[in-house]
C-alpha cells in the first residue's frame, strides 16, 4: 500500500503528519511523566501535606487551569495553533524540575500553579489533532494517538514504584520528577522543530491587555453560543464525567497503598495492565466504533466507568483489583477515540479552538468542588466514600449521551 509521504498511515493505524509529532512528542514526554504522575498524591502525602489540602490543590489546579484554557482557546483561534503549542509545552516540561527542587509541602502551589497555567496550550494542541484528522477517520487517528501516548504507562508506573521502594517516597519519586523533565524537554524540542501550523486566522487583532482579557470572555461565551445543540450536550457529559472523576482519583493511589496494604510497585503493576489493556483494544475498538457507529460506541464506552468503579468499591483482594485495572483499560480504549470524535465532528474548525478550551473548562470549574469534597469524604466519611459519591455521576453522563443526535 502506497502511504503518503507526511503521514504515518497503515491499513489499521492512521496518525497525519502533525498528529504524528504530537504522539510522538508525547510518547518521549511521558516515559518520564508516567514514573511519578500515578504517584503524585503519595508524593504530596510524603512532603506532609493533610490529607484534605491535597483534594484543596487539586482544586486550585483545576481553577488556574480553567482559566488558561479560556485563554488558550481564544488565542488557537486567533493568533493560530502551533507558537502556543510550543511555547507552553517548554513551560510544561520544565516545571518538572520545580518539583525535584520542592522540601515542603507548603511550596507545592508554585509547581501546581506553574503547571496549570501551562495548560494555555491544550486547546491549540486538541485543535490541531482535529484539523490534521479526516473527519471520517477520526476514530483510527485518535485510537492510533492513544496507541502511541499510552506506551510508557504500560512499563514506567512500575519503575517509578520501584524508585519508591528503593529510595522512598520523596527521594524516589523526585528522581522521577528529574528524568520527567529531562525527557519532556527533548520531546517538546522535537516538538518544536517538526510541527506546522494547521489553521491561519483571517485577521489578527491588536490592543492592550484589557482589550485582550474582553476579548477573550467575549469570544469565547460567543462561541459557546454558536455551538450546537450536540456540542452544548457533550459539554454537560464531560462535565458529569469530570466530577465523578474528581470525586474518585485523588485519592485511589493513597487507598490502596495506604489502606489495601498494596506496595508501589504493586500498585505501578495495576497501572500497567491497565495501560497494556488500552493499548491491545484500541485499534479494534476503532473498528468497532465504525460498525456501530460513534453514538452508540459513546454510550457502551461511558458504561464502563461505573462499572469500573463499582468493581473496585467491592473488589476484595489482588484478583479483583487486576479486574478493576482490566475494566479501565476497556474504558480508556473506547472512551477517548468516541468522544474525541463527537467533539471533532459537532464542532466547525473556526470556533475549535475556543470550544475544544470549553470542553475543558466547563469540568475544570465544576471538579474544583468535588475535588474539595472528595477530601473531605476521605478523610471524615469513609475511606471508599469518594469512590462511591461518584458512581451517580458517572451513570448521569451516560445517560446525557443517549439524549446526542449525532453519529
């Protein structure tokens, strides 16, 4: 089969030219994010931070990030895609090293802070996955992204529990945090040198900082306005969906090394199965997104995560909880190509940028609640109080998909 010069394309893998720098940028970036973000709550415990202050800066985390995502999405559209992408990728990847230089816990805002207002790239970087992508294969492209961007977390989990065993938690996992930002700079250099723009504006507007801050609220409510009524749906789903998940992640880490007495290579273990998983059933999950058709994927594929987290409320030993990791992968390998594509296909390529921002911003500001919750549920309710809170959420967003037209 012939394959087209820019493009990374086989029969059953289909990654374009700019979707291809980002998977690959990402893959090297995340050989050394994936050794310490499973353990980023152990770490916070570690530098002695209560309990409830850590569902407090994931909240504050997800604030600061809100906002740079309204920005983020206002200047993709435009100042255009790729000058962002590069330049807060480089923010991204060195505030790794903020971390390795942290003694305290009460300094962990600079880092959590840092790295929030990096995300002013995502929205441009979400854009340029969908502008590169023929809508038609969609699905492939964004199972093939996946494919690519999920590898490390099949193998670095594991190691970064070992740097724990061997090292301790803080001293271990700032190791981590040290390999984590020498491997994103070399992938976002190599980021930076291969990546094209994927969409010119028609004009650039000019002003002063106050003009800017307008413009970008205004434009941005203007394209929520523009935004159809499927879009406006997938908005509440992700916002559903992102409350269930900010009631539930935080703390699963501390639980189960904490309180199911599992140790952190253990634990990296589960996370690696689960990756493992994502990655064997991403390519047929494509496939099976274009017989059934992305609707009817996006509703099995959102069943999966209270079925997730149903299991591991009751899981009941080291059996159980390799279910528990199976069943997220399912959910990881279906989840993200359907509902990238919905987005894809219900959003035009002039407003992507600010609605691609809206699909993250809208969670963002309703998880800062649940994360302040889930803290507050562990630590006063019940250990296995946020896992279930979630489980209503999780069964709502399902039932907001049935209710999208489009296919």
């Amino acid at each position: 089969m012939k394959v087209a010069k820019e493009d990374f394309k086989l029969r059953y893998f289909y990654l374009p030219k700019d979707a291809w720098v980002l998977a690959f940028s990402a893959f090297i970036w995340s050989i050394g994010g994936s050794l310490v973000n499973p353990y980023q709550s152990i770490f916070f415990s570690a530098l002695g931070t209560p309990l409830p202050y850590i569902g407090i800066l994931a909240a504050l985390s997800s604030v600061v990030t809100a906002s740079a995502y309204l920005v983020g999405g206002y200047v993709a559209d435009t100042w255009g895609r790729r000058k962002v992408i590069v330049i807060f990728s480089f923010v991204a990847a060195a505030n790794s090293f903020l971390y390795f230089f942290v003694k305290s816990w009460t300094l962990l805002f600079i880092p959590v802070i840092v790295g929030s207002l990096s995300g002013v790239y995502t929205p441009a970087f979400n854009a340029v996955l969908n502008d590169s992508m023929e809508p038609e294969l969609r699905p492939k492209g964004f199972a093939s992204f996946t494919i690519v961007t999920t590898i490390p977390s099949a193998f670095s989990p594991y190691i970064g529990g070992l740097l724990i065993e061997r090292f301790g938690a803080i001293y271990g996992l700032k190791i981590g945090y040290f390999a984590a930002g020498l491997l994103g700079l070399a992938g976002v250099s190599w980021r930076a040198i291969r990546l094209s723009e994927t969409f010119v504006p028609t004009h650039n507007k000019e002003g002063g900082i106050s003009r800017f801050l307008v413009d970008v609220v205004k434009n941005n409510l203007s394209a929520l306005k523009e935004a159809s009524s499927d879009a406006k749906k997938l908005i509440v789903y992700v916002a559903l969906s992102s409350i269930a998940s900010g009631l539930s992640t935080l703390y699963v880490s501390i639980y189960l090394i904490d309180q199911a007495r599992l140790s952190p290579s253990q634990y990296g273990f589960l996370t690696g199965i689960s990756a493992i998983t994502t990655i064997a059933l991403l390519l047929p999950a494509a496939s099976f997104i274009k017989r059934i058709g992305l609707k009817s994927a996006a509703i099995l594929s959102a069943l999966s995560s209270p079925l997730s987290m149903l299991v591991f409320v009751s899981a009941n030993g080291m059996n159980d909880l390799i279910a528990w990791s199976v069943t997220g992968g399912v959910s990881g390998a279906m989840v993200n190509p359907t509902i990238q594509s919905l987005q894809g296909n219900t959003v035009p390529k002039e407003l992507r940028g600010r609605l691609m921002a809206m699909f993250n911003v809208v969670p963002l500001l309703v998880t800062t609640p649940a994360q302040v919750l889930s803290g507050y549920l562990y630590t006063e309710v019940s250990k296995l109080a946020p896992f279930v809170f979630s489980i209503p959420f999780y069964a709502l967003s399902v039932f907001i998909l049935t209710t999208i037209k489009a296919n």
